[in-house]
C-alpha cells in the first residue's frame, strides 16, 4: 500500500467520462440533488489557502444599509455602490456533471412601524451594535446539468441573468451596461475546457479556482454552517451528527473520484494531500465496463444492488469448512480473497451473473478504499473520516461497505462520516473565493434549510432550472396527475417504463425499481438570515434536541404520518376559502395538497432524505408548502370571529377573577389557560368539538372539567415559588417571556388573564407570537390589535401596552383619564422568527434573543411549543410549561395519560 501511495502519478482523481447516464428525476425546485463530486484529479497541494484576487470583482459594502425595518426577519441589505455585474454565482464544471451554485436575495419587505422602533429603544438593540453583513439577506441555490448539456445550463444562467449579478439586479438598473471585464468563478477541467464557449454565450471569462482548494474550503463552510450535514451509514441506516465547529479540526477528507485523495485538513485553508490511491471509482467503472459490458456507471451500481458476492469471493468460511476464524477475530461471512473462488472454478467470464461480478467489485474497492483510509486517519491521530467524491453518489451499498470497513479496521475507534451537500463542495468553495463573499462567519443559526417543489428538466435526464413561476409548477404537476402518474416525491420520481416530464420513454437503465441513488439525500435550498439567533437562555445548546416524538421509529413515523394525510382535506378546504374560494384557489390547493403528499411519501421511502426528521420538521415543512403555493393564512377569518367571541366575555372574566384572592387568582389562571388551550384547528379531536357548540361554551365546558391533579402537576411548586411560605415573599420575577400559542380564547381568556396578573406584581411581560401565521396561531402581527381592544377594559393592561410601545398610536381611550403611567412595567409583543406550530429554539428572532437577556421566567404554552418541542428543554432561568395533550397517541407516550389531559410542569432555573 506504501509504496501506492508514494507514487507520484498515482491516487489522482482524473476525470470520470461517462459515455451515457441515466438520473434521479428528483429534486427540488431551485437546487438538485447531489449525484457527483469534483471527478477531475487534483495534484498534490500542501497548506494552501483560497486564492481572493483583489483584481476580482468585490462586493462594496460603501453606504450599505438595512432595506425595511432594522427588526425584520429576513433583512435584505443594499448595496448602492455595487456594480451590478458582480456575479452570485459559482460552478464546479467536471466531466459528467456540472455543479452550480447561485444566490438570489430576499424578496421579503416589512413595514417599518412605531411599535418597532419603540420596542428596539426598549431592548436596547441599535444598528450601531449588529456586525455588517456582507452577502444579503437571501437563499443559496444548488443546481446541476449534464456536462454534455452545457447549453441548458447557459440558457439557465442567462434567463435568470445570474453572469449579471442576477434579475433583481437587472430590475433595479435595467439599462446598466454589460461589462467585458464580467468574471464567473469556476473549478474543475470543465472551466479550462468551456472558457471560450462562456466567453462566446454570456460575455463572461471564468476566474479559475484550484479544485482541492475549492472542495477543502466547501467542506469547511458545510460542516461549520449546516446543522446535520454530516451523517454515518451503516447497515441501511442513517445516523445525523452534529459536528461542534471547536472541535471540527483536524480531520481526513477522502475524495474518490476516478483515483481517491486523501486531504488532511487543519484549519481554514490549512490542508494538505496526505495519501491516495489509483483504485477507485474509475477501476470499479472500469473492471466492471470490461467484466459485465454495462454501459454506465448507474446501471453497474444497480446490477450489483442483486448481486451475491459468495458466488466470486472466497469467504473465511470457505477455508474453514463454514465455521468462524474465531482466534483472529474473523468471521465465516468475511472475504477472505475477494474474486478467490473463481480460481478453482472451471468456469468462464460469461459462467458467472454479472450482478455478482459488480458486487464483489464494489466490495473489493470499497473495502480498500475504507482500509487505506483509516490506516491514514492512524498515521495522523485523527478520529473523523468524510467521504465524498463521483463514486459514492448517495449509494446506500458503498456507504455501508466503506463504513464497515473503518469500523473492523480501527475496532470502532473510527467513524466514516458522509455529506449531505457532497457534490456542491467545489462549486460552494469556487463562490468562496470571491472576495468579501459573506459565508465565512455565518453560523448554524443563520442559515434555514426549505424543501420547495420542483421539476425534471425538459429534454434532460436530470433537473436543471427550477420553473420559473407558480403557474408553472401547477401546471407541471396537473400534466402528472393527466398522464395517471403518481407522484411520490417532492418532485416525480420516474414510474417503471418512463424519464418523467421530459419523455415518457423507455429508460435505456436496466434492472429492477430501485435506483442505485435512490438513497440519496435531497438538497434544500439555504435560507441565509441573519437576524436569527440562538436562545440565550438554553442551558447547553449543543445538547437541545427541539423534537420530543422521535420519527426514527417507523411505527411512529407512520402513525403521524396518516393524522396529517387525515388533516390535509380539511387544510385545502381552509385553504381555499381564506382565498375567496376562486378557481385559482383551488387549483393552488389541489397542487398544495399532491406537493405535500409528495413530501409525504418521499420521506416515508427515505426518512433522511431531508436530514434529521422531527415531528416538528414535518408540521413546518407544511406550513412551508401552503406559502410556496400562495396560501398565507388559511385561517385568518376563524382567527378573526373566535378574537371577536373571546373578547367579548373577556371583561366578565377578568371582572370574576379580580374578586378572588391572589393565590386562588393563580390557580384559576392556570386552569384557564389549560381549559383554553383545548381551541386548536390542528387537532382532529379538537376540530370535532367545533360542531358541537359555540366557542365560549366549550370553553366553559373546558374549565368545569379542569379537576386537579392534573396529569402532570407542579402547581404547588409554581405556587410557593411566586408566593412563598408564612411570612417570606419572594421577589416577583424581573421578566418574563410567554410564548403563546391559539388564537382566540386561548390567547384572550387565557395567556392575556395570566400576563395581565404577572403585570399587576411587577413583573414586565414579553408576549412571543410567530412571525408568520401557522394553522390558527396567533401571530406577532395580530397581537399588538388585541391587547389594544383587551385594553379598552383595563387599566391594567392599558398602562403596560403604553409602557411597551403597544397604544402608540392612541387607539384606546384613557379609562381614567390620566396621561400613561412612564413608570408601569411594560407590556411588549415580539416576534419568534418562525412560522410553525413549533419552535427551535436553535433559531429564534434578534428581537426574542434581546428580549430574553433580562427574563428570569418562561412560559411555554400549547402542544407544540411545550409538548412535540420542548418539553425536555433546559432553561438557565425558570420554566412552566403549560398544555392540553389533544391526541391520544402523544398522550400515552409523553405522559402516559388519555386525551385531554393537562400537563403543568414547572422547572426551576438550571
């Protein structure tokens, strides 16, 4: 092996040429999935950083300001001395596929208000405190083509004007002249070999960007800034890690393409080319082309997907008459030789199947391939091994076999650890060598991966462009349902005997239904928001796990599967009707509805396929669907008339709890907040109580059947830590922050009755609201307009909502006709920077991350925020956790009660 790997024209990646390829037609609509790596070789490279020309072009961050309001979400940032040809684009051009890397701004604009700007004041954020983002607040693209269907990929290119900085740049400056000095970045052979052809179509040269430098760099950046990038593999399953970005380095990047390169990497542009060997992808492709005449490296994949090595290979136990080599540690299914057993045979090439022949040639490169790693990963003392490269691909079989054999080779003291994003590690390095391009001090937290639909190419054997427009992506999928296909993954997946839109032939592919990548992992597009921040007030956010239902468990995947499949007619209906009930409304459910099946169904074939799944990530994955196709608030008018009934009796009650004395006031407040809780428009159970009786009476139903204890019950705790025992008063907390969840009477007769009671001891109160709407949750928009009418009948929380920037704009009448109160706690409303049922608190609003520096209480309310997340969170401060378990499933496995029990757990500070 040594003296391989010392050879100088040995363990180079050249160039993989596929004669014919055959593709996955899925994808989502503004990226593809990965399916290559960088297949040309790289040279031996020591220590070398990425090249930043200052002769490029730069972004100029001159003037730069915040476009909209300083708070909002997904701040865009101008650039007004920006020359608009400066390209946001990037590819890795190899010699099957090309990879494209593109990014687009947000479109996204906020209102700026005087609540805004009186919160800021009051949370002392300042524009002169936040650091200066040099790439926009936007979304990372990844695409790819065919290399022999370069064109489509120059047609993409230039209707999306991406050479020239992209179309919203052409919108603002549609008249700015091209400029000849226009550059695009570029590694791989491709961008020697396509210069004069970019050059000639699109008016750009290609900036060429050295290839190890470029995977080092994408590398880097992907398992710093993606939360579970990087994943093991072993025995079909999936296992996300999540890399601590202090303690990344250093670490063995192996690189199979045609050759493999072993990269050693240190640091930010610390790498240097260790080892590598001439067998590789190109020896598997290669041996297997002249031993089976497969055509492509695909169909060779999947003629080893039914194979039987033990036909080939001499295995341990053929030597030992079955039994184990026990002494030595090996078992009788080992290889012993692999191809051992056809010495002794009297049989010829074609005696032999040819899914037999490809699988023990896999075996025997993969096996080799893991094994001079590892040995290399113990030459350097290094514990975590990423593969990647054109060989891997997704397939789920060399996966497993490389993982196996680093496991029996370092006795499970080594992992080998695999990549989401692989085939996007030189395109993503080759858009970092631009100058000043933002990514390297992005963090976890910035970044927001979404899954939207897309669409098989025309004419291509893989997805290119995403469609350009909604009406589009409807029409496609209609043209699907037209033809009897089903669609059965965020993008069609080709039904025997068809390529998807672009043909409907016969797949030149042979073999069975399953694909060989058809493993492999979606890539999202990145959502890159800079505003988004973690908690401050988590006690180890490098342990908190969100997600309390694990899906790993396919019964329970199941399960949740079929009540959302079950919720989605009533959710279309919804849909539809908060849209006037038109024919396009319709149409866009009717699409709504196949897409999120689509999403459905893929992640019921592959659980993984859209990394770490969560019972949380499949409720936001909806709620992202009904935006992608237009829906913004499907229940705004219920949301509306249950507002309107709420407050109406709202005085009554607040009249009957102000007549109790302190400590029954808390208990009542408690109860009803649980009894309030049971409105939620995403529970069936509870959509049934709907058609039974108005909602003030199930309320009042709710609240006479609230009898302690409750299924889980920390009242009396709660209780004495806010009023203490005999003469010893506690100190009221300074602030507290109540994540509040329905519309309606949970919010009316519920969490504000609670803030109210917080306010009246002097405590300030954040009421945390989401930012944008989810089934019937109230958002941060709505709320500032019912405390206003809430505060039409109370003085209490009149004073506070002036105090908190929330009566700014005099829309309630001074009730005893005095100026406001300047020295009132403060009533204030924020954002939490997402749009689900749920909350990561991994990623939360700058407004709630100010918020919470001076919060010494939390109150989680409703199911999704205290109960499918959460409930096993750690705060630094202390925490009540409040909600009605509104199915039965969740309720015998979180608590081991029965629907409609309540949970109130309250947490001291950790």
């Amino acid at each position: 092996m040594a003296g391989l790997t010392q050879h100088p024209i040995l363990g180079t990646n050249d160039t993989i040429k596929e004669e014919k390829q055959e593709f996955d037609q899925t994808k989502p609509l503004s990226l593809d999935k990965v399916e290559g790596q960088t297949e040309k070789d790289m040279a031996p490279v020591t220590g070398s950083s990425i090249h930043r020309s200052g002769s490029r072009p730069q972004l100029d961050l001159s003037k730069a300001a915040i476009q909209g309001t300083f708070e909002e979400r997904d701040p865009t940032i101008l650039l007004p001395n920006q020359s608009d040809h400066l390209s946001h684009l990037a590819l890795d051009i190899g010699g099957s596929l090309i990879k494209l890397v593109y990014f687009s701004r947000h479109e996204d604009q906020s209102i700026d208000d005087k609540r805004k700007k009186t919160l800021k004041d009051r949370l002392g954020i300042s524009n002169g405190s936040r650091r200066s983002y040099p790439v926009l607040g936007g979304r990372l693209h990844f695409v790819k083509f065919e290399t022999t269907k370069i064109n489509e990929c120059l047609d993409f290119i230039y209707s999306k004007q991406l050479h020239r900085g992209g179309m919203d740049v052409r919108i603002w400056n549609p008249d700015a002249p091209t400029n000849e000095n226009a550059v695009i970045k570029a590694t791989g052979g491709g961008a020697y070999k396509f210069a004069d052809l970019f050059k000639e179509r699109l008016g750009v040269g290609l900036d060429k960007e050295d290839e190890m430098n470029c995977l080092v760099a994408g590398a880097n950046f992907l398992l710093k800034a993606i939360r579970h990038e990087a994943f093991t593999h072993m025995e079909g399953q999936k296992e996300f890690v999540q890399i601590d970005q202090n303690e990344l380095y250093p670490y063995l990047l192996v690189n199979i393409g045609s050759g493999v390169s072993m990269i050693k990497v240190d640091g930010e542009g610390k790498f240097q080319r260790v080892s590598g060997t001439n067998v590789g992808g190109g020896t598997y492709w290669g041996l297997g082309r002249l031993l089976t005449k497969c055509k492509s490296f695909d169909e060779l994949l999947e003629l080893s997907q039914r194979g039987d090595n033990r036909t080939i290979d001499m295995l341990v136990g053929d030597i030992y008459g079955g039994m184990d080599y026990s002494k030595i540690g090996l078992s009788a299914s080992t290889i012993a030789s692999s191809f051992g057993k056809t010495i002794s045979e009297n049989k010829e090439l074609e005696d032999y199947r040819p899914e037999d022949i490809s699988l023990s040639l896999l075996r025997m490169i993969s096996y080799n391939i893991g094994q001079i790693s590892y040995l290399n990963a113990l030459r350097f003392g290094l514990k975590r091994i990423f593969f990647g490269g054109f060989f891997i691909r997704g397939h789920a079989y060399t996966m497993d076999t490389i993982s196996f054999a680093v496991q029996f080779w370092s006795k499970g003291e080594a992992q080998a650890m695999f990549l989401r994003h692989e085939g996007f590690l030189g395109a993503l390095g080759a858009f970092m060598s631009y100058e000043k391009h933002g990514l390297d001090d992005l963090m976890v937290h910035h970044l927001v991966e979404r899954f939207p639909m897309g669409a098989p190419y025309t004419g291509g054997k893989i997805h290119g462009p995403p469609l350009g427009d909604l009406n589009e992506k409807i029409s496609w999928m209609e043209k699907f349902v037209r033809k009897g296909t089903e669609i059965t993954a965020p993008v069609p997946m080709d039904p025997p005997g068809t390529t998807g839109l672009g043909g409907f032939e016969v797949p030149s592919s042979k073999g069975g239904t399953l694909r060989s990548d058809a493993s492999a992992l979606n890539i999202g597009v990145l959502h890159l928001v800079p505003t988004l921040e973690v908690f401050p007030l988590l006690v180890d956010p490098k342990t908190y796990e969100p997600n309390t239902i694990d899906l790993s468990d396919h019964s329970e995947l199941e399960y949740w599967f079929t009540v959302m499949s079950g919720h989605l007619p009533d959710l279309v209906d919804k849909a539809v009707a908060s849209e006037g009930g038109t024919e396009d409304a319709k149409r866009r459910g009717d699409a709504f509805a196949r897409a999120f099946s689509a999403h459905l169904a893929r992640l019921m074939e592959e659980p993984a396929a859209y990394g770490k799944l969560g019972l949380a990530n499949l409720l936001e994955l909806r709620e992202e669907c009904l935006r992608e196709f237009q829906f913004v608030d499907c229940y705004r008018s219920i949301k509306q008339r249950e507002n309107e009934a709420s407050l109406a009796v709202l005085p009554d009650l607040l009249m009957e709890l102000d007549s109790m004395s302190e400590e029954t006031r808390m208990l009542s407040l408690i109860e009803g907040v649980l009894a309030a809780n049971i409105f939620d428009w995403g529970s069936r159970a509870c959509v049934d109580l709907y058609h039974k009786g108005t909602i003030i009476e199930i309320y009042r139903m709710s609240r006479d059947k609230m009898h302690r204890p409750w299924r889980v019950d920390d009242f009396d705790v709660f209780q004495k830590r806010m009023f203490g025992s005999g003469d010893k008063k506690p100190r009221p907390h300074k602030r507290a922050l109540l994540f509040v969840d329905n519309s309606g009477a949970d919010v009316v007769l519920g969490m504000l009755p609670l803030a109210r009671e917080l306010l009246r001891r002097g405590t300030e109160v954040v009421l945390v609201a989401n930012s944008l709407p989810a089934l019937n949750d109230v958002t941060a928009m709505e709320l500032p307009e019912i405390v206003a009418e809430a505060a039409k009948h109370c003085d209490i929380l009149r004073r506070a909502a002036e105090a908190g920037g929330l009566l700014v704009d005099a829309m309630v009448s001074n009730l005893d006709g005095s100026k406001g109160n300047s020295s009132s706690v403060p009533l204030m409303v924020v954002e939490n920077g997402c749009g689900s049922p749920c909350i990561d608190l991994r990623q939360v609003s700058s407004e709630l991350a100010a918020a919470a520096k001076e919060a010494d209480l939390i109150i989680l309310e409703g199911m999704g925020r205290a109960l499918h997340t959460n409930f096993n969170a750690r705060f630094k401060c202390d925490a009540l956790k409040l909600a009605m378990v509104k199915n039965q499933r969740l309720a015998e496995k979180l608590i081991k009660g029965n629907i409609y029990d309540c949970v109130c757990r309250y947490e001291p500070a950790s």
